[in-house]
C-alpha cells in the first residue's frame, strides 16, 4: 500500500510509516501530508521493508509491533542496508524495548500515546539534521573542508594544542598519543566548542552512516580520550557530559 500524498514542491522528503493500526496510520498521513512531505504507508513488518527497499525514504516511522516481521526485525534489517533515520513507535513502556531498539540502530523512540506536534518535532530534527550532513558532504565535494583546514591548522586551548595538519596534540609542550579515531572525536569536538553534541550526531560526523555500532563506542571513546586530556578524568571539565544529549567542548 503506498500513499503519495504530497509533491507540491520541488525537493520533497519522503517520509515511511509502518504501522498496522489503521486509524493511527491514517491521523500519521494526514499529519505528515499537512507537513508536504511524501507520504508512502505499509501496515506490516513485510510490506514496509520492501517499500523501505524500493523507494529508499528520507526518514522511517517504524512501529515495533507489526504482523508478519516485527519493527525490531526490519529496523535490524535495514539497519545493514541504509542509513535512513529511523524513528521507532511502541505501546510498550519497559525501559528494556527502547534500548533494544537503539542499540540495534533506531535514531529515535517515542512511546504511545504521543503528542502528534512532539512526533511532527521529532521528524523535523532528524531531517535537518539530515541536510546538514549533505551540506557538509557537498561542502567536502568541492573543496571547502580542505580549504578550511588549511587556513585553521591549529587549535589552542590553554595548554592543550591541537594541530590538525600534523595530526598532533600537545599539552604543556608534551605529545599525547591519540588513536586515530580519538584524534577525529576531538577535532569534531574542538570545532564545535560550546555546542551541545548528541551521541547520535558525534557517531554520525565522525565513524560516518555505515558505522554499524551504536552511541556506547562514542561513550567509550570519550572515557578514553579523557584519560589523554583530562588533568582528573573523573572531574572532567574539557569534556563535560550534558545528561539527556550527549557531550559539550569546553577547551
């Protein structure tokens, strides 16, 4: 079952909704169309994997009880085959079900019932958060990025001194042996300093869309990178926790 149900623009976000409960998927389509997005509706775990496939959406509304493959399942599946944002729906409360389904690669859960503006929020954030990807990878495409760290090569934070060109970090003069990917996290922390990062974003803009892992290896490596950079790793105050987000560079 597909719905088009809205074109009315010249670039238009195409929008998944897999739920089997008839009227809920009728209010999500009327909602999102109001929104002019397009529209396209399976209700079950089969159908919408094959229209996830077929038609490769901008952002998924997956519910986790469907007929035929549950949402856990497809979410799973796709998870290896796109890296579409996923938004999963539940009516069930335990806290279990909604790390289970982040851990397996949903973007997002929002228990039922919801407040349909809160979800319409949600799906905005993602697809934003979307373009600014593209923007970047488009930014990178033609040359920007490489401008950009030629002309700022290096970072100075008190006594911690980044230079990306080198790749070297320094503190009081001394080196600190970052792994690559340490090195990577830092530098998209430090370019952002001040600005509340979520884990899901930091997995994205530094292990990239086809990292198959889930938001505990950012918190791994962050443990790590503040016992490189911290004068207390316990009383971290370079890289300060924002509870509910993510992490905050504070230099």
């Amino acid at each position: 079952m597909v719905m088009d149900l809205s074109k009315t623009r010249e670039t238009v976000n195409k929008i998944l909704v897999v739920e089997d409960d008839t009227t809920l998927l009728e209010l999500l389509k009327y909602n999102l169309a109001r929104q002019e997005y397009e529209v396209l509706a399976a209700e079950d775990g089969r159908a919408g994997l094959q229209l996830a496939r077929t038609e490769r959406p901008d952002l998924i509304i997956l519910d986790v009880m469907l007929p035929f493959l549950d949402g856990f399942e497809v979410c799973r599946i796709l998870r290896k085959e796109m890296s579409v944002p996923i938004l999963m729906l539940t009516a069930r409360t335990e806290e279990i079900d909604k790390i289970v389904g982040l851990e397996i690669g949903a973007d997002d859960y929002i228990t039922k019932p919801f407040s349909m503006r809160e979800l319409m929020a949600r799906v905005k954030a993602h697809l934003r958060r979307i373009e600014l990807i593209r923007e970047d990878h488009a930014a990178e495409r033609n040359g920007k990025v490489s401008q950009q760290i030629k002309t700022v090569s290096t970072l100075s934070f008190g006594n911690m001194i980044i230079d990306e060109n080198r790749r070297e970090v320094t503190i009081d003069g001394k080196p600190i042996r970052l792994k690559p990917k340490e090195f990577e996290l830092l530098i998209f922390l430090a370019r952002n300093k001040g600005l509340a990062l979520s884990r899901t974003l930091i997995l994205e803009r530094v292990w990239g869309w086809t990292y198959d892992g889930n938001s505990r290896t950012v918190d791994v490596h962050v443990r790590w990178l503040r016992e490189k950079i911290e004068p207390d790793s316990s009383k971290a105050t370079r890289i300060v926790t924002v509870r509910g987000v993510g992490y905050r560079f504070e230099g």
